[in-house]
C-alpha cells in the first residue's frame, strides 16, 4: 500500500484513474477540480475543493492528473511544489522487467503493453489495449490513445497525442507538439508541429494551437 491519493480532475478520465488506483490496491482520499458545479462528490469519493487546496493533503496524500488535456497537465504539474506524484500502473498492464522506466504521474491502463527498455517520461498517458514497443521513448504530458500501436525504437517528443487505433511504424521519431488523428499511420518522421491524420499521415494544419 502506497496510502492514499488525490485525483486532480473529476471527469471521464478521471474516473479511469480512479478505478486504475484502486486496482492497484491503493486507496483515494477525494478529487481536486477547479468545477464548483460538479458537486460535493464524484463517483463515490469527495470533492475536496480547487486544485488550490493541494496544499491540505500535500503531507500525507499523493497526487496523480486526471486531465486530457497535456498542457493543462503541464500547468498543474508547475504549479504544485513539494508534494509527490502518483504513477498508476494498472495491474492488468503488461510492463516488460527489463530496462522501462515510467515517469512521475503517468498513467498506464489495463491491457496495453510496455515492451523493453521503453522510457516513458512524466505525466504521460498511456491508453487501454495500447502497445509502447521496445526502445521506444514517450516525451513528457504525451498520450498513446486506446488501441493504437507504437512500434520499435520510435522517439515521441512532448505534448504529443496519438490517437485512438493509430499506428507508428518503427524507427523514427515524431517532434514535440503533434495530434496523430484516430487510425492514422505514421510511416516516416514528422519534424514540424501540426495535426497529422490519414493513411499515410498527412498534416492539416500549421500549429497544434
């Protein structure tokens, strides 16, 4: 038993979370959520304030993000010091015992695999059923969505989303700030920012923002 932790973010995701803490024997204290119409609970559990309450549960709580959205991730991630960060591994994952490193507060869901020597950097999601293969590296605040599959030796840069039943073939890398759209193949390195979609990828538009 690791004690207890808050989950910042009442919402889909952080349902998902919640289960993914409790499967792994864990238990929750409550949720943080900026939201003041969500209520004073959320499947089950407390709403324990603003995220600005950190600071009440920073002693004997950690904490994990259950935002989708990377850079809102990124902004409360800077924005809470001193406190420690829950990585929730669920137990139905298949994590390779040799070389993966998985980082503060990222999230690895039921059936996905992890395969050796991946490095998967801090508050990254890493979806159900979705495959990191070997020697893969995952940027910080990126997510690998449901069902899509990265193959070996792929080099992910931050903030990078891709999404549900997408595939990236092996051997190269996808720069910082990119949406891989559902069910896109990324068959060669993506070097400028933007939103990629299609068979193969093709970008749609200049700035992820």
């Amino acid at each position: 038993m690791m004690g207890e932790v808050v989950v910042i973010g009442a919402s889909g995701h952080g349902k998902v979370v919640a289960d993914c803490v409790l499967k792994s024997g864990d238990s929750i204290r409550g949720f943080l959520d900026d939201d003041p119409s969500i209520g004073t609970s959320f499947v089950g559990f407390p709403i324990l304030g603003s995220v600005d309450n950190y600071k009440k549960y920073a002693k004997d709580c950690k904490f994990i993000i259950a935002i989708g959205d990377s850079f809102a991730r990124e902004r409360i991630a800077k924005k809470l010091d001193s406190i420690s960060w829950y990585t929730a591994i669920h137990p139905a994952a298949v994590i390779s015992e040799i070389g993966v490193s998985i980082g503060d507060g990222s999230v690895v869901l039921a059936n996905s695999v992890v395969n050796s020597n991946a490095k998967i950097g801090r508050h990254c999601i890493v979806n159900s059923g979705s495959v990191i293969e070997h020697d893969d590296f995952i940027g910080d605040f990126s997510h690998v969505s449901v069902g899509s599959c990265v193959a070996g030796t792929v080099n992910v840069g931050k903030h990078v989303w891709i999404g549900a039943g997408a595939t990236v073939i092996n051997n190269i890398s996808i720069c910082n700030n990119c949406i891989i759209g559902a069910g896109t193949v990324v068959v060669k390195s993506i070097n400028e920012s933007g939103t990629y979609v299609g068979v193969p990828a093709r970008r749609l538009q200049r700035n992820l923002t």
